[in-house]
C-alpha cells in the first residue's frame, strides 16, 4: 500500500474538451478504446484527430500525461500498426491474451485481470506474477460476461487487499462517491476509471474534478 496520492487513468475519452480537461487536470493516463463492440469506441478518424489533439496539447503544456489504447483480442499486426499511426504510449489487453502474445506487442503493456466472485487468492497472485513477466503494469478489475470492463461493478476490495501493490490499478465500480474512502482505507498505487465519471454514457466534467479531488489521500 502507498501513502502518496494514486495515479489516475481515466478511460474511453471520446471528444477533444475532456483530452484536454484531463491533461489540464495533470491525470497520469488516458486510454482510448480500440474495441469495436464497445461503446467507447473510437472509429480510425476520431481516434487519430483525438491522439493528434493530445499530443500537440500535452507538449505544449509540458504535460507527462500518457496515451494508453484498449484492445481486445486484437490481431497482433493490427494491434501494432495502430500503436504507431496513434503514436500510443501504453497498449492495455482486455481480453484473454496469453504470454506468447503480449511478448509481440512493441509498446509497453497493461494487462487486465478479471476477478471472478470467490475467485481463489493464490490462483489470482499466480496470474498476476505470470502477467508481469511480460507486463509493464496489471489492472485488476470486475470480471462481467457482457463486458471486458467500464461495467460499473465492484469486487471485493478486502478480499484481495493484499494484492494492491506497485504498479497495479485498481478498477471497477469506482466514482466520485466511493473513491475517497477507497483511497485512505487501501491506499491503491493507482486506480482507473471509466463509467464512474460518466453521466448519459458521455464523460462528466464536474464528476471528473470530484472524482480527482475526492481520490487524494488523507
């Protein structure tokens, strides 16, 4: 556990005002999603005027902010082209991606591991060490059938504190109102949001701010 204030990712950034609002806000990273079934996806056109956007802004605001792009079971060509033509930072995997795949990405990866209920802990660090051998960082998040994430939906934080180390984030179910005792009570290296700073599907400039200010370790 870690005593400084958690990193911040925030995802599924799908309009110029909150890249912008996010890298003004000095949040760690941005993901843009790559997953075609998702609701967060962006098509080739807005995905490179967005990267294109982020990049000129974060250097001119000497920004460290970070692009991180979501894929799902992505073909590994593709995967790879489109690091380069959106100049991604970070690739993070959704899916069931093994080793033997992640070793062929180019950039540098977080990798997502679902928590199942009652999932066991042993069987859990086990994929977390394994992941990490060809893995920059872990998200660990809520495991749905409908979704590889943005669910909305929490696991048990209690159950699995013991995991909450260096360079993994937590994700699922947090937002403005849950994420100032998340904070102070297991004090996560980072943490990752989505649906939580949302409010008709699109992202919430105020929850943003909230979410921001609320996540500050006390």
């Amino acid at each position: 556990m870690y005593k400084n204030n958690p990193k911040i990712k925030i995802c599924g950034i799908k309009e110029i005002r909150t890249a912008k609002l996010l890298v003004d806000l000095e949040v760690d990273f941005v993901g843009l999603n790559f997953i075609t079934n998702s609701s967060r996806y962006l098509n080739e056109k807005n995905a490179k005027h967005i990267s294109d956007y982020i990049d000129d802004y974060r250097k001119s605001k000497k920004s460290q902010i970070q692009k991180v792009g979501l894929f799902l079971n992505e073909k590994i060509e593709k995967l790879n082209h489109l690091t380069k033509i959106y100049n991604l930072d970070f690739v993070q995997l959704c899916g069931n991606e093994d080793i033997e795949y992640i070793s062929m990405v180019e950039k540098p990866v977080i990798k997502v591991v679902h928590i199942k209920k009652k999932m066991n802990f042993d069987e859990l660090k086990n994929n977390i060490k394994s992941f990490f051998s060809v893995s920059k960082y872990i998200i660990l998040d809520t495991f749905s059938k409908s979704s590889a994430g943005g669910t909305g939906e929490t696991f048990d934080w209690s159950e699995y504190k013991k995991l909450f180390n260096k360079n993994i984030f937590i994700a699922g179910g947090l937002n403005p109102d849950n994420i100032k005792d998340f904070s102070n009570s297991y004090l996560p290296w980072a943490i990752d949001v989505s649906s939580g700073v949302e409010s008709n599907k699109e992202k919430d400039p105020e929850k943003i701010n909230l979410f921001i200010k609320n996540s500050k370790i006390h």
